[in-house]
C-alpha cells in the first residue's frame, strides 16, 4: 500500500509492538456532496502511527489519503512533502476519524443495533417479561430519535459528506457486513484490534486512552446490575430454558425480516442471556455520556481541529506548496462550523425527559419488585452520579449545568421546531437551545398519577425539569462520545489496532 515511502524504521516499530495502523478505508466508494452550495468530502484515510515506548504518545508518520474519485496519494511526516501538504493530509485523517466516531463508531453501534434489538423486544416480549422489565426503562426514546433522523435528515444530521438517510444505510450496510453483535462490546473490541492496558498506561491505568478506560468502567458496572437482576429473576440454567418468549426474542433478533442482527446466541444458559442483556444495558448507559458537557468543548467545539468534513474535494499532491488561505479552503466554512455547534450543544443544553438517576434521588422511581434487584440499581445509579461528578467536577455541588452565554446575536434554527429562533438581544443573555419537537409516552409516567414525577412533568409541560444525572436513552441522545473528545476517540478505538 505505500511502497517504496515503507521504511526500516517502521518495521523496527512493528517488530517492537509499537506499530500502530487507523484503516478507514471503507470510504473509498464516498463521493463528495453538494450541501446548500459547498461541497462536503469525506477522505477515505490509513494513517500509520509510531508510539513511544516511554510516553505512549502516538505520532503519524504517513497518511494515505484517497476516496472521491481521486488516485491515492502517499504524505510522509519527513523526505519530501511540504509542511503545507502534511498539514492537509492530517485535517483529512482527522475528518475520518470524525465521519467515523459520529455515524459508524456511535451511530451504528449504539443507536441502529440497539434500536434493532429494542424493536423485536417491543413486538415479542409481554410488558410483565423479566428481560424486558430490565430494558424498558432505558428504551423509551431511542426508537423515535432514529426515526426523526432517517426522515428529517437535513434538519437532524451533522455536516459531514454523508448527505442523506439512503448515504447512511448504504454506509451502515457495508460496515456491519458480517459484523456480530458482541463485537460493539468494548472488551471484544480491544481484544480483536490487540490494544491491551498496558499499551496505554503511563501512571493510571489507561491514562493515555482514557475513554477506553471510561467504556470499561461503564461495562464492568453495567455488568454487576445485569449479573445481579438475572441471577434473581432466573435462579436456574432451566428458567432460562422454558422461557419461549426470550427464545421468540432472539430468533426474531436474529431474522433477516425482523431485527436482521448477526452473532445472537441461543437462549439455553443464564450465561447467553446475562451477554445479551449486559451489551444492551451498556450501550444504552454509555450512550448517555453523550450529554456530558466535556463531551464537546472545548475540543470538538474548535470544529476546524476536528472537522466533519473538508470543503474541497480534491486531494493536493505531497509536494504542492500553498499557503494557509488555500489550506483554510479544505477546512470547515462558517456554516459548517455552525451546525456543528448547533448539533454538539443540542445534546448538552436539553435535560432527558425521564433521568435515569431519578431528581429525588437514588432510591427513588424504582423498577422492579424485589430488594436485591433495586440494590443493583441503587449501585449502578451511584456509580453513575460518580462518573459525572469525575468527569465534570463544577456539576459537584451545584448540579445545574454551566450557562452557555454569547457574545453577540445568535439565531439558532431548526426545521423540525420552525418557531424555534431566538436572539440574544444582551450580551449577557443566555439563550435556551432547542430540543427535538418529539413528545413519547414513558412506561412509568402514566402509573401514578399521582405521584410527584407525575406532578413535575405535567408541570414542564411533559418535560421533566432538569437534572445533571443524564445517563440514560433521551429522545435527544445522538452526539459522540469520548474522553473530553468522546465521539472521535471511541471511533478510533475500534479502527486503531496494532499491527501483527
């Protein structure tokens, strides 16, 4: 693939385990759209990296960059490319992995596979079935934002090249050929790309991936609940047997009419059935991380660092020599920039209809009817209160969000909510972002009409008030996810492996 550009430096890397390969050559059949008068192009991009032994610090060395009907073109970090055109072939490498981390490392994984298996869940499973018990608290929402997104995508979609719902299931198609279902879970995914602890740790364990330490927090606790509400709810290997309807479940998962899901196994153990519940349940809490402010800003919110998309699809050769306003003619253009904030903030600046953690507290809104069950969910709702406050410390003692305030007039618009625009009139105003205009009928808010939820939602007009405990499945949960660049990092977990 590169040639005569391969050196022995590189093999010394590989022979030490220090190699390291981001293939996201599955946009090479991508051609460049034209959005409202701009082209977008999405780069199909192998970027070859060379980690230091000491540090763990990863550096490019080459970029293929290719894709749009464009020859694949070699940059190297050293010989004879100008700084112009390494800087080029970076922005396109860094596009990849942006198109990556927002519709195939979150989109696909977490809201298309998810929304599968909820689907055949919903049309299989009685409400009083223990599986579903377990997994239709967090699956109000999902369904609904998908469905706004495929048909309103113009008003839903972030800017990438990806241009319409038809794009993306094309784009989808190819990237779950063959793929099984367990392959998401993050465990599974570190061991097939051979990315282990050690790879990444200098003080702290993953301190130099750390969003590949904050899936595995969330998978080892999504796993005690599942463990802990399985066991109670199936005592023996044989409960799982007779249960038809968690069979009627998978197969429908499975089938090609229904769910169209690979890799599902047989409902014969507690063992099958705690794997199927424990993907699920993480994706659906992991996903939730979506809404942490850091998730954004300040590092994607500079979206020309890591851009959706470059604005000119021609690829320069490595020895071209260009200034910086002609380099600025690949990066995103202000509408761009824009939308993408638009789209990042959205998530941050709208509450969850129904938190997870609920605003009385952790023992409150309880699910289910026996004690060791809602003790698991005690703990997973506390660790989840722990991983916020970690991760966004000023939410400690105040629990509101930071005020987002401008600067100057900002008009904020989005064809789903038409009377949705509203100007700053002061340079200290704060203006409300929009929520998507889709209301849902959640499974416990009807029961007790009574109760003080009950009370707080019709209050707000069928919202609920705000919370900072947001790790759950809202209608408005689509932005990426990462270690302060959660969208980017965790899709280049899943394409970043070390080479053999």
């Amino acid at each position: 693939m590169f040639g005569g550009a391969w050196t022995p430096e590189l093999d010394a890397a590989a022979q030490a385990g220090l190699l390291y390969v981001i293939d996201l050559r599955i946009y090479e059949t991508l051609q460049a759209q034209n959005v409202d008068g701009s082209p977008r192009f999405t780069p199909s991009t192998v970027t070859v990296l060379v980690q230091d032994a000491a540090t763990k610090a990863l550096t490019p060395e080459f970029i293929r960059v290719a894709g749009g009907g464009n020859q694949p073109k070699i940059f190297s970090r050293r010989g004879s490319i100008t700084p112009a055109a390494w800087l080029y072939a970076l922005q396109a490498a860094k596009v990849s992995v942006t198109v990556y981390g927002i519709w195939l490392g979150h989109v696909h994984q977490w809201h298309i596979v998810t929304a599968a298996m909820l689907m055949t869940m919903f049309q299989t499973l009685p409400a009083d079935n223990p599986a579903r018990r377990l997994l239709e608290p967090q699956s109000s929402f999902l369904i609904p934002f998908d469905d706004v997104l495929l048909l309103q995508w113009n008003a839903a979609a972030p800017p990438t090249s990806i241009a319409t719902g038809r794009q993306f299931l094309e784009l989808i198609d190819r990237y779950a050929k063959d793929r099984q279902f367990f392959d998401d879970d993050p465990v599974n995914q570190l061991e097939q790309l051979g990315l282990t602890e050690a790879d990444f740790t200098v003080s702290e364990p993953w301190d130099q991936f750390p969003i590949a330490g904050d899936l595995m927090a969330i998978w080892e606790a999504t796993g005690r609940y599942v463990s802990t509400y399985v066991d109670h709810s199936y005592p023996t290997e044989r409960d799982v047997q007779r249960d038809r309807q968690l069979a009627n479940w998978i197969a429908e998962s499975g089938d090609t009419d229904g769910g169209n899901v690979l890799g599902l196994p047989a409902m014969d153990s507690k063992d099958a059935l705690k794997r199927v519940l424990h993907s699920l349940i993480y994706r659906i809490t992991a996903h939730g991380t979506s809404r942490l402010y850091r998730s954004a800003n300040p590092v994607l919110t500079f979206v020309a660092n890591f851009p959706p998309c470059l604005q000119d699809a021609t690829i320069p050769d490595p020895t071209d020599s260009f200034d910086t306003q002609a380099l600025h003619r690949f990066l995103p253009n202000t509408g761009t920039i824009g939308s993408m904030l638009h789209f990042y903030f959205i998530f941050w600046a709208t509450p969850p209809y129904v938190p997870f953690v609920p605003l009385e507290g952790t023992e409150a809104d309880l699910f289910f009817d026996d004690e060791e069950s809602n003790e698991a969910l005690i703990e997973l709702r506390r660790f989840v209160i722990d991983f916020v406050e970690t991760r966004e410390p000023d939410r400690r003692r105040t629990g509101r969000r930071p005020s987002l305030r401008v600067q100057r007039s900002l008009h904020l618009r989005w064809q789903l909510v038409p009377a949705l625009r509203r100007i700053a009139h002061r340079d200290d105003d704060q203006v409300p972002m929009p929520r998507l205009g889709v209301r849902h009928h959640h499974w416990r808010c009807g029961q007790r009409s009574g109760s003080s939820a009950a009370q707080r939602i019709r209050s707000a007009g069928g919202r609920r008030q705000h919370s900072f405990l947001n790790m759950t499945t809202p209608i408005s949960t689509l932005a990426g996810q990462s270690q302060d660049v959660r969208m980017i990092w965790r899709g280049s977990s899943s394409v970043c492996s070390r080479t053999p």
